[in-house]
C-alpha cells in the first residue's frame, strides 16, 4: 500500500483552482480499517473524482463533510495545505 496516493484530475481546472492533482494519505487516515472506504467508498480502480461529487457525500466527502472531518470544500477546506500540496 503506498503511503501517499495522488488523486487523478477528472476535470480541467479553472486558474483560480490548485493545478496540482490531490494527494490521499494512508498514514494520516490509519485509524481506520481498510474495509471501512474499500470498497464501500472508493471504487477499486483508481478513479479521479470532483468537488461537487465530495460536496454530494462521495469519495472523500463522505467523511469530509465538516461534521465528521474537516470539510472538502468551502470556507473552513484546507485544500493547499493539505490535499492539493505539492
């Protein structure tokens, strides 16, 4: 299992949006068992996906809904810091 993954872009950017893919880290989501997103969130092909389909519950959305973890997307989202860092 890779430690970091990076997510494949579904879609082209806008200027205003990160250029570089998101990355997905095993070791900062380890207290989670394997099964509890494969396969019940992530398909098993490796899949690019967008915001609005996290914004819908999908993918990382699921989790990441500002409830249950930090949001994907909006205001309160860390996405240079976090996801899309290069």
């Amino acid at each position: 299992m890779p430690v970091v993954v990076r997510v494949p872009i579904a879609k082209s950017h806008g200027v205003a949006d990160p250029a570089d893919p998101g990355l997905f880290s095993h070791w900062q989501h380890d207290e989670y068992q394997c099964f509890v997103c494969h396969p019940a969130i992530f398909p098993k092909a490796r899949k690019g996906f967008t915001h609005d389909e996290m914004d819908e519950g999908r993918f990382c959305g699921a989790c990441h809904n500002g409830q249950s973890a930090p949001p994907a997307s909006g205001a309160r989202a860390t996405c240079r810091s976090t996801c899309h860092a290069k």
